[in-house]
C-alpha cells in the first residue's frame, strides 16, 4: 500500500507542475473569458461526462453559490443534472445530442460554453461545442491527454498532459479552483 500511495503522490505532483507550468496562462485567459461573459450579461454552460459531469456540476455550484467571497450568484448552468432532459433528448435523439440540444435551448451569443472531457474526443461534448462556435459563444474545452478532436474545435483549450485519468481529472478540479477564484478577484475584489 505504502508504495501505491507513494507512486500515485508523486505522479500527481508531477501533473501539478506541468499544469503549473504549461497551463498558467491559459488559465488566467479563461478567467478573463469567463469575468467578461459576466460583465456584459452573459452566462456560462458547463458540460462533461461521467467525473467530468460531477465536476461541470461543482464548477456551476460554485459560480451560482459561492467559492470564497460573499457576492451575488453569477449565472452558470451543468447541462449535466436535468434527467429528464437528459434522458428525453437520448431517447429522442440519441446520447450523442445531449448537449447539442441543450445549448441549442439555452446558449446566446456571448455565452461560455465549456467542456470537460479526460480523454478530449467525447462526442457528445464535441458536437454541443460546434454548436455553440455556430451560435457566437466563446467555447472552452477542460481536456486531457493530447487534447482529442475538441482541442482544435475550441477557442481556448485547457489540455492537462499525461494519460491516467484519475491524475487527469485531479488537474481539472485544481484548474476549476483556479478559475473560481480568478473569476471572483477579477469581478468582486481580493479574496480573504
């Protein structure tokens, strides 16, 4: 056990730096992207699968909720947690639509529309992403690994490097942390 556990901290620390180093950039730019979309009156849509979906649910929380400032609640929305959405569009339509149609419903120009995907070629993240390129929303992709076909479909893309998934998805939630709190300085002021 002492070895797994010494092997899974140090490739995570590994993840960390590189995501420290290749990623702070790209990180700051989709802070901005996100404040301004609040700024002029837009919102965010968050989308994923599986973990992905858990964490396109905890980005939202925290932007309706609160991450560290007591601010009013900034609107965001998981695609993700409807199933009767979910489950009515997948049967009408197929699983590959489920995003699509509801951004399809619920995108306007000026919109985020942000995408997590471990592996970058979920297929129903691509298509709602292409959709909202179409519809003038400003598309983020949170990815893994090379950064699949949604890489080169987004405007901006967060690509964590390596191929374990669990080490993937450790990089998001540290990422979405980063944001929430870049999100609050940049509208509301310093956090505590």
């Amino acid at each position: 056990m002492k070895d797994t556990m010494e092997a899974v901290f140090k490739a995570h620390r590994e993840v960390m730096e590189r995501v420290e180093r290749e990623l702070a950039g790209g990180i700051r730019q989709a802070a901005r992207l996100i404040a301004d979309a609040y700024r002029n009156g837009s919102k965010l849509l968050v989308m994923g699968n599986g973990g992905s979906a858990a964490d396109a649910q905890h980005l939202a929380a925290e932007m309706v909720g609160r991450f560290r400032l007591e601010r009013k609640g900034l609107p965001a929305v998981a695609l993700t947690t409807d199933s009767s959405i979910l489950t009515a569009v997948g049967n009408d339509y197929g699983f590959d639509t489920v995003f699509r149609r509801q951004v399809e419903a619920l995108a306007m120009p000026g919109d985020v529309v942000f995408g997590i995907s471990t592996s970058g070629s979920s297929e129903n993240v691509a298509a709602a992403l292409g959709l909202a390129r179409e519809l003038g929303c400003v598309t983020v992709g949170l990815l893994g690994r090379d950064g699949g076909p949604i890489r080169e479909m987004v405007d901006l893309d967060l690509t964590v490097p390596g191929m374990d998934t669990p080490r993937i998805q450790e990089g998001h939630i540290t990422i979405i942390h980063i944001l929430c709190e870049l999100v609050e300085q940049d509208l509301f002021g310093e956090t505590p």
